[in-house]
C-alpha cells in the first residue's frame, strides 16, 4: 500500500527519534502529512465529523503517548491507522449507533408535521469532503470502494448498521486496500477472523446500497448535466412550484429531515409534506448550490424579517439517480417564526446555533444572504 511521503526515509526517521524524545513540533510534522486521512477515516466508523473530530484528537494523544512502541517510521502510517481505529472502537462502544431518519422509525403521514426533533447524537452528519481534501479515486490498487464513494450517506449509513469489528475491516479492507494480515494485526485478530468478518460485511453493504454510487452517477451526469438539476431544483423551491419539485423526482423518492424523525416516501406523501411544510407559502426561500459528502448539495436559506436578511435553514443533500432525485436529506439547522397557523404546522424547535454555522461553513456556504 502507497504511504504519504514526509520527506526522505532517513529524515523521516530523525523526525521520529526527535518526537520519541520529546519534540512535539517533530511529532506535528510526522503526522500532519496524515492528518486528513485519518480524520475521514474515524468519520467513516462514527458518521459524525463531531466525533470524528474528538476521536483524532484522543488517537493522536494516544500516538503521542505511546511512541515508543513505534520504531520505525516507514511503519507509522499503519501504527496511526491503528490507533485511530481501536480509538473509533471504544468510542462506538459507548453510544448509540448513528443513523438518518430512514432506519430510525418508519414514514409518516406529512399531516402531522414534524413532530419534536431528535436532537442527541444519533444522526449522521454530512461530510465536506472537498474542504478536508479527500482525494477522487482509490486510496490504492487493492481498495474497491473510492474515497468519495466511500463518504456518501448511503455508503455511511450502510457502515453503521455494521457491528463495530466488521466496520473497521471494511474500511480498513476496502476503502483504504491495507492487506488482510495489516487489517488482522490493527485489530489483534486472526486473518481467517478478519475475511469471514468481510465477507458477512460486504453482504449487509451491498445489499443496502444502489446499484450506482454517486461517482458513477456524476460522470455519468457530467458538469452540465448536474448544473440542470441543481438549479432546476433552486428554482423550484424558490418559486413553490410543488409540481415542478416533484416532476424531477423518482417514483420512490425519500425525503428526510434530521434531527426531525419524519421521513415521506413516494410522490404522494413528497407532495402533501411540500404543501403543508416547506412550499405552503409561510416561506421565502433562496438558495446556493454546494456539495458535500462526495455529492450534490443546496444550502436553503429561509427569510428573517427581524434581520432582514436570508439565514441558514438547512443542507438539502441530493441523492440522484440519473437525472432523477432518488433522495433529498435536509439537514435542518434551524427553524424560524411564522404565523400562528404554520407554527402549528412546524413548530418552531430551539436547535444548536453552532451547529447552523459550522454546517454551512464546512459546505462552503456564508452564513446569511441578503
């Protein structure tokens, strides 16, 4: 497997002897060369940029700490990988497992309005994975998954419902092609352990995601072909035009909100949930496109008449299936004020002002429009 260079083999190796005795700045840039990465990586086994943001932290103290374990340092990209995963192991083994609405509870009748927001830590977040530089491609010749293939909700929807052992071979397998034995020693485990693991693995993925990636889906698209449906979409959205919204929709499309529980399947269900929610006309709305865990985004700005200004609203990711829009995951930031009768309809939820601004700010997206 192809390891990130930081620099020649005897310099990395003095940088080494420099951290094992104490250089931090040493030990910075020994693992800054890998820090990306590794950031995926744990984002991969937890599905929160959150906690995988607090499970480097912790690994790299660990990796810090435990040096002297590490001799050489043409073996340190796969001691960090290591680390970082037994590190994503304990933390997995001390909360709940997180999900999209979809495998949380079943549809709902678009009626009964949102309901009250989930708001502890059991969604997947969305992933900025052009921001944090994950590469186009394979991590190598032996990985089957691609990098950005491997961070689309699907993908990592499909990782969580993995016991936490058969998640961390997969990755570790599959994404990033470490062999079976590197796989087996990250995991203090047998090779015969590590490829029954895959096998039953690769089952419970394939069977749950579509046949096409996202990838496959953009290129198959291309930049033209993408700019249509993203700004078809804005101006749908924008205008309430519920027809136009739905005629670009597939058949079975899904349409979820987290942190709220409720999700609509099918157009039937998509075109009274727009009616009654987001195009009832309680909104004005504007739009600009994004992207975000190896796909199509929109941020969705909502009206405020006390700023007088666009602010955040919610991180529409769109899920497509050729030119059709097998699923849109709204990620709501927050919710405003309205009259007394959409309030009924959507009440307004207090959410986490911090996690309205980092969510836009790691898709790209600034923070009001005027």
């Amino acid at each position: 497997m192809s390891s990130t260079s930081t620099g020649s083999t005897a310099q990395g190796q003095e940088l080494l002897e420099a951290a094992r005795s104490g250089d931090e700045d040493a030990f910075a840039r020994l693992v800054d060369p890998h820090r990306g990465e590794l950031h995926a990586h744990c984002y991969r086994m937890l599905g929160s940029m959150h906690d995988a943001e607090d499970a480097l932290q912790d690994a790299l103290l660990r990796a810090w700490k435990g040096l002297s374990g590490l001799e050489k340092q043409s073996a340190l990209r796969a001691w960090l990988y290591k680390i970082c995963t037994n590190t994503c192991l304990d933390a997995i083994a001390k909360r709940p497992k997180r999900v999209l609405p979809v495998d949380y509870g079943p549809s709902t009748d678009p009626h009964d309005g949102p309901g009250e927001p989930v708001v502890e830590s059991v969604w997947i977040e969305p992933y900025p994975d052009e921001q944090l530089a994950v590469e186009d491609g394979y991590a190598s010749p032996e990985a089957s998954y691609e990098q950005r293939e491997a961070v689309e909700l699907a993908f990592i929807a499909a990782l969580q419902l993995l016991p936490a052992n058969q998640r961390a071979a997969l990755i570790l397998r599959e994404v990033l092609g470490f062999s079976a034995q590197e796989v087996a020693d990250s995991l203090d485990t047998s090779v015969a352990s590590i490829n029954s693991a895959l096998q039953r693995a690769r089952k419970t993925v394939d069977e749950k995601l579509p046949e096409q990636s996202q990838q496959e889906t953009l290129r198959t698209l291309g930049d033209d072909g993408l700019r249509d449906v993203v700004e078809g979409y804005m101006t749908a959205m924008k205008s309430g035009n519920v027809d136009a919204v739905v005629s670009m929709l597939a058949d079975d499309a899904v349409w979820s909100m987290p942190p709220a529980t409720v999700w609509y399947r099918g157009t039937e269900e998509i075109i009274e949930f727009l009616k009654v929610g987001p195009l009832s006309g309680d909104w004005r709305w504007s739009h600009i496109p994004a992207h975000s865990s190896g796909q199509a985004a929109v941020g969705s700005y909502h009206w405020d008449p006390e700023s007088e200004t666009y602010l955040p609203f919610a991180l529409d990711m769109l899920t497509l299936e050729g030119p059709k829009i097998k699923a849109i995951t709204s990620f709501i930031v927050r919710t405003t004020d309205v009259d007394a009768e959409a309030s009924r309809r959507w009440p307004e939820h207090p959410l986490d002002e911090e996690m309205a601004h980092t969510v836009f700010e790691r898709a790209g997206l600034p923070a009001s429009l005027d």
